[in-house]
C-alpha cells in the first residue's frame, strides 16, 4: 500500500508541474494542428506530453507509457502509465479555460494511482486504490442526490458527431427532460473529478479514449461514485463509452437511456405515419373542388326552385 501511495503522489506532482507548463503557453501563439475534422493538437500538448514521460521515463525505465499523441499499447507489463497532457485541447485553443492534465498508474490491469490537475483553479484531485479520493489534500465524496430531476449532470459530445447525430442528441434530450440541469464543460477528466468532489450528480459520455477516463475513473470511485457502460455492464477504460453517476441516481439514468433507445426505434414508424399524414393532406385540394361543385351545385338548384 505505501508503494501505491507513493505512486498516487508523484502522478499529483508531475500532473501540477505539467500544469503549469501548459498554463504558462496558454493564450501566446498556439500551434494548432489538425488530427481530424474537429480533433485538435496544439504545441501544449506536445510539450507537456514530452515533460511527463521524461519524468516517468527516468525515475521508471522499466515502465511503459501510454500517451495520448505518443501512442503506446496495453501489452502485457506490470506498470503502464496513462497520460492525457492535456485534457480539454479544444477549450485550451480558443482560449477558455477549462482544461486539465491526467495521469494515472494501471498495475497488472487494475487502475491503481491517479492525479487531475486544474492549473487554473489550482485544484489537484488525486486517489489510490482502497484510500479515497482528496482535493488539495482534503477528503472528498461524491453528492446525495437521490432524483435525476434534483441532478444536475454533465456530459460531453464525441469527436464523430457529426456521423452519428441521433443518437447522441436522443441522449441528450432523453436528460435535459428529467434532469434538473445539464452541462458540457470540455474535458472529461474534469467532468469526473467533478462528480466526485459533488459538484455534479451523474456524467455520460461516448467516443471515450483511455487516458480520457483512467486517473478520474479511480478518483470518482474512491470518492464514493459508480461507472458502468450505458447498457449497465461493468466498465473499462479500454471500452468508448461511460456512465457515471453519485450511485444513487445511477439506476434512474440507465431506465433513461433505456428509454431513450426504444423511442428511437419507435421513430422509423412515426415518419411512416408522417409521410401518410402528408400524402393525406396532397389530397385534400381534389376534395375541396369536389365540396366547391357541390355547393355551386345547391346554389343553382336554389335558384331554379324560386323562379318554378
């Protein structure tokens, strides 16, 4: 346990001086590069992803590292490193900040250290397995909000959104319906740690990464949280989607996304119904001239029956 302890307290160092590495680049002239139609890379990123592995890499040569623009894998090895340098890129490059760095220890496949920096709040959440979860030092537990109308959540939308629209908005909808609130910050690994400290009651996201979710996975369970994935199942970090939640309202979102996949089944039938109604209505004007010639029809009759 001391070994882990001392593992959870150096990713807290490294994560803050990372921290303040990107703090100090943020807002000068940013490098943006492009991964994707809307998935960035700026220069902070690179340089604190380049800090934090040269710390790891000469104080455990053995270990490996998974980064999130370095790459790496999850072959078999003791320790691996997972590292986001900077969680919240897209806020980071237009200059709102909200952002974070995330690293976290996995030791024989299990999650066992993890730190979250927020250099502008200068707020470090960090946990160790089976010791709870701190935020500058203090213990932390997650809210006790038992209704999803009393929840406020937060969530985030995956880089392929625009491939898949419906059902992302379907999710959304299905909450902004029930929950008291719903917000979307940018960065996932802050959206967790927030959830933990009882800032939010319940988190949903898809398109997930693992250095997205590995340090605040951990923080939110020691904290007192619950994940799974959005069917209920057991979650990973290797697998894209997450529900999180303060435990008590977990069941309440998992009916909700429950509900919110069988209305969109439902949808094929009502655009069905949609297109009837519209056919039904291109129809109407043949009945109108029918109801004209009928009524010009009594009116003549009228006529003729007063001059008989």
């Amino acid at each position: 346990m001391e070994e882990i302890r001392y593992f959870r307290d150096l990713a807290g160092e490294i994560a803050r001086e990372a921290g303040e590495l990107v703090k100090s680049l943020y807002r000068r002239d940013i490098v943006v590069e492009r991964k994707g139609m809307v998935d960035l890379v700026t220069e902070a990123d690179l340089k604190s992803e380049a800090f934090i592995m040269k710390r790891i890499s000469e104080r455990f040569p053995d270990h490996e590292i998974l980064a999130e623009e370095a790459g790496g894998g999850f072959g078999k090895t003791k320790h691996l490193w997972i590292v986001d340098p900077l969680d919240g890129t897209t806020n980071y490059a237009h200059g709102y900040p909200v952002y974070a760095v995330s690293i976290a220890l996995e030791m024989d496949g299990v999650i066992v250290a993890g730190a979250v920096y927020d250099p502008n709040l200068k707020e470090l959440f960090k946990a160790a397995r089976g010791e709870g979860a701190t935020l500058n030092g203090e213990k932390i537990g997650v809210s006790h909000a038992t209704e999803l109308h009393e929840s406020l959540l937060v969530t985030g939308f995956p880089y392929y959104f625009r491939e898949r629209p419906d059902e992302i908005l379907a999710l959304f909808r299905a909450f902004s319906l029930r929950a008291q609130g719903i917000r979307r910050a940018g960065s996932a690994a802050l959206d967790m740690c927030a959830l933990a400290c009882g800032r939010f009651d319940g988190f949903w996201e898809l398109g997930l990464k693992p250095w997205d979710t590995a340090a605040g996975s951990l923080i939110l369970t020691e904290a007192g949280g619950r994940l799974s994935k959005l069917d209920g199942s057991s979650f990973d970090i290797r697998m894209p989607e997450l529900l999180a939640s303060n435990s008590k309202i977990h069941e309440r979102m998992l009916k909700t996304i429950k509900e919110s996949k069988t209305s969109r089944k439902a949808r094929p039938q009502e655009k069905q119904d949609l297109k009837k109604s519209k056919t039904s209505r291109k129809a109407r004007p043949q009945e109108k001239q029918d109801l004209k010639k009928s009524k010009t029809s009594r009116k003549v009759k009228t006529i003729k029956e007063r001059f008989v």
